[in-house]
C-alpha cells in the first residue's frame, strides 16, 4: 500500500517540544496545545492562523530536568464551557514529583487561565527522571483518568509494575467533581481495587511501564493505551476495569526475563505489539471519528516517535482485523491530538502539527 500523505493544517505555526492537543466543547473553536516547558498555547482552529497565544505559563513550576519530564496531559472539564476548569498533569522537583491540579480561566477572559487559581488535586512522588506516562482525560462517565509509569530507569527495578500498593505503573480513576471537601478528590465507588486491603482504591487497570499516551474512543467509550517498551516489544492495549497488563512479567506478550520463567496467568496481553526493529516507542492515538477521511472511520491511529510511521488498526472486540501502515513522517512523533469533531491530529517534537490528508485507503 502506498502510504497517505500529510501536510500541516496550520503551516504558519511552530512549536517546541509538543506533548498534547486537546479541544473543549465550548463552541469556540479553538485548539490548546502543551509544551513540555510548561506552556499551554491556544489558537483558532483554521488553516491560515498565523500565531498562537500563551492560555497558561506555569514554567516556574514544572521541572523538566529529564528528557521525560515537564508539562505533559491537559484535559478540559466536562463542563468547562460553563466552569471554566481544565486539568494538567506535570512534573515537579524538590522532591521530584508528578502533580495533577486543576486551573480555571479568568472570570472576565476565557481566552486566558488564571495562573492563581491552581488546586492541587493529587501529587505522586517519582524516584526516577523517565517513565512518568502523563497522559489525563476525562472518560464518558465523567472520572478523570491519569496514566503513570512505572518510575523509571530500566527494567521496572522497585517492581511497580505489579504492586498495586503503590500508584506507579498503573492507570487511576478518580472522581473530581468536588475539590473543596477535606480530600481533594474522591474515589468511584465501583472502582476495582477499592475493596481490597493494601491497594490502591484510584486504580482503574495496573502492569503499566510507561502508558505515555491513551484515549477513549468518543463513539464506544473503549480505552486504547500505548504502553513504550523496554528495549524489544512496543504494545497497544484496549484497556478493560482492573486487568493486569503484564509488565514487568512480560514485555508484550514475550516473558521479559525467559532466564527466570514467567507465569501469564490472569495477564492481560496487547491486541497489538511491534519489534524494535521497527521502531523504539510507541506513541498511542485516536479512534478516528471523522468525516474528511471517510475510509478511517473506526480505525484507530498510532504511532512511533523514532520513526515517524503512523499505523491504523480495526478490532472487533476479539481479534484485530485490520493492522496496516498508513503513513511516514520525517519527524519525531510524540503525540496525537483530538478536535470536537473527530479530527485526528499528528504531533511532532519541533516539527509542528500534522494531518493525514489523503482520501484514497487503502
């Protein structure tokens, strides 16, 4: 297959070092996008705008001392259009953390947060400087979701991956609705481990080592995650309530440590994973819910931040059915972004924003 091309919407646009897009349904047709400097940046949705302006600075916060550190999820309240709250997920130091909180925009200016307005909504310390995952979003039953690695360094070393007593290496479900009681947010009644003694009750799904990105598809609610790898195995998982998904017993569906053996029982193994021979890691997408690209609907889209290749699957609920590559860049992808009408998004490290953009799949 000849693979579809992509251009950049925004041509006149750059940014550095891009770690998220997102949209809030508020009628304004505006996109946000974070810099991993700790800039969130807004502009209107349309081809010929020439710049963006600053929504939120809050660099004097965020440590990006290590390569996977800084201002890394954004996620827009359900209900932003009438409150005016957004979330963000960033690192911080002394000690090294991972924070999330929630700002609010100006009273007067919904073009601009209100940088005093910050509430801390959760704070995870890191032992390491990698592996902080960082994605945040909202899913369809109004919790907000927070993706962790593992803590870093190589080979999951403090064995979080399978420690539900700890909330590294796992994807976490918390209820956000009410900051102003005496805990900053609560815990959904039906969440999977909240009965169980010495976990944690936030856990949604654990056996993560560096979830970095995940998303909900908008039209099924299904939660697609990508998981980096060690040094062999990049995975895509559909994510289901309180799965284990392996690491570090396993790196894909291949025991991390075969010298050592490796017991799959109860594991819940990626729909899809690629070697390192094609790429180093994974950078999960979006479920494409569009109507530009009319032969991709339902197909979701990933990809891998050394290479640039932008790949497509279908999957029926038992077995993918469809897994092809869709398209190469000549840049380091390390996002993908999400508009309120189902436009995917291609983001790059400094090499801006892109769109696939042909009709003809395959």
């Amino acid at each position: 297959m000849k693979p579809i091309a992509v251009a950049r919407p925004f041509p006149k646009l750059n940014f550095r070092r891009l770690t998220g897009l997102a949209q809030p349904n508020d009628g304004r047709d505006v996109l946000y996008v974070t810099e991993q400097k700790g800039f969130i940046k807004a502009f209107p949705n349309r081809q010929d705008v020439a710049k963006s302006s600053i929504f939120l600075d809050i660099t004097d916060q965020v440590n990006e001392g290590g390569n996977e550190e800084g201002l890394l999820g954004l996620a827009f309240d359900p209900g932003y259009e009438n409150n005016g709250f957004f979330y963000v997920y960033y690192s911080a130091k002394n000690p090294r953390r991972s924070v999330v909180s929630r700002f609010s925009v100006k009273p007067n200016d919904p073009g601009k947060a209100d940088p005093g307005s910050e509430s801390i909504v959760m704070e995870i310390a890191q032992p390491f400087s990698n592996h902080n995952g960082g994605q945040i979003a909202f899913g369809h039953d109004g919790y907000l979701y927070i993706a962790l690695g593992d803590g870093g360094r190589g080979g999951d070393p403090m064995l979080n991956g399978q420690n539900t007593a700890t909330l590294l290496g796992s994807l976490i479900r918390i209820d956000v609705s009410d900051l102003t009681g005496r805990f900053r947010y609560r815990i959904p009644g039906d969440n999977p481990l909240s009965s169980i003694a010495g976990a944690k009750p936030e856990i949604w799904a654990y056996g993560f080592r560096n979830p970095w990105r995940f998303s909900f598809d908008r039209e099924t609610g299904d939660l697609w995650l990508g998981d980096v790898g060690q040094n062999l195995w990049e995975e895509i998982n559909l994510v289901k309530k309180g799965r284990n998904y392996g690491w570090n017993v396993m790196e894909g569906t291949h025991c991390f440590r075969p010298r050592n053996g490796c017991n799959e029982t109860g594991l819940e193994l990626p729909i899809v994973e690629y070697s390192s021979s094609q790429g180093c890691s994974v950078i999960g997408g979006y479920v494409y819910r569009g109507t530009r690209l009319p032969s991709l609907f339902g197909a979701y889209l990933y990809g891998d931040f050394c290479r640039g290749t932008v790949w497509a699957l279908r999957h029926d609920g038992q077995t993918v059915t469809e897994h092809i590559l869709l398209a190469k860049l000549d840049a380091q992808i390390t996002s993908f972004g999400e508009d309120q009408s189902g436009n995917v998004y291609i983001l790059t490290r400094d090499d801006g924003i892109y769109q696939l953009v042909s009709r003809e799949y395959p």
